[in-house]
C-alpha cells in the first residue's frame, strides 16, 4: 500500500505539468495495460467511454477494484483535461 501511495503523489506531482502523466505509470504510455492487472485497457475504450468512465470515477458512480485509487486520481481533472487524455489514448 505504500508504494501504491508513494506512486501516486510522485505522479500526482508529475501531472501538474501534464494531465495525461497521472495515467502512464499505471496504463502505459499508450494506455495499452491493465492498470495492476485489474483495469480495463483504457486505449481500447472509445473517447464517449473514457469520458464517462472519468467522470464517473470523480463522482464516484463508476469503478471497480481500483475504485478509490480512481477517484483521486480523476479528482484534480477538469473536463477539459479528461477531453484531452480521451484525445490522445482513446478511439
């Protein structure tokens, strides 16, 4: 658990810069892995699905197993950065 925590505040950090850094430790840098073995291969999401699956995890409506790592990571995400990670990674 504490290098799940450690990870997360250095990409957190890392983001400020670059939304889309929160996702690559744990997706790849083309969102082509399942994030800990448990997540859905996020490249493989249509952008409709990636947008709702973000804003579902920052209001808490969506997720599974990685639910609560989620909705931190999505919580300092405006709309337009979860449009421009769904830009870049999604079909």
């Amino acid at each position: 658990m504490k290098k799940v925590l450690l990870l997360t505040s250095i990409l957190a950090c890392a983001a400020f810069a670059n939304p889309y850094a929160k996702c690559v430790g744990c997706h790849g840098a083309n969102g082509e892995k399942s994030a800990m073995g448990k997540s859905k291969i996020i490249k493989d999401m249509t952008k409709a699905e990636f947008i709702a699956a973000m804003k579902g995890y920052k209001d808490g409506s969506y997720g599974g197993p990685m639910k609560g790592l989620m909705k931190a990571q999505a919580a300092g995400l405006s709309d337009a950065d979860i449009e421009a990670i769904a830009n870049k990674i999604a079909k």
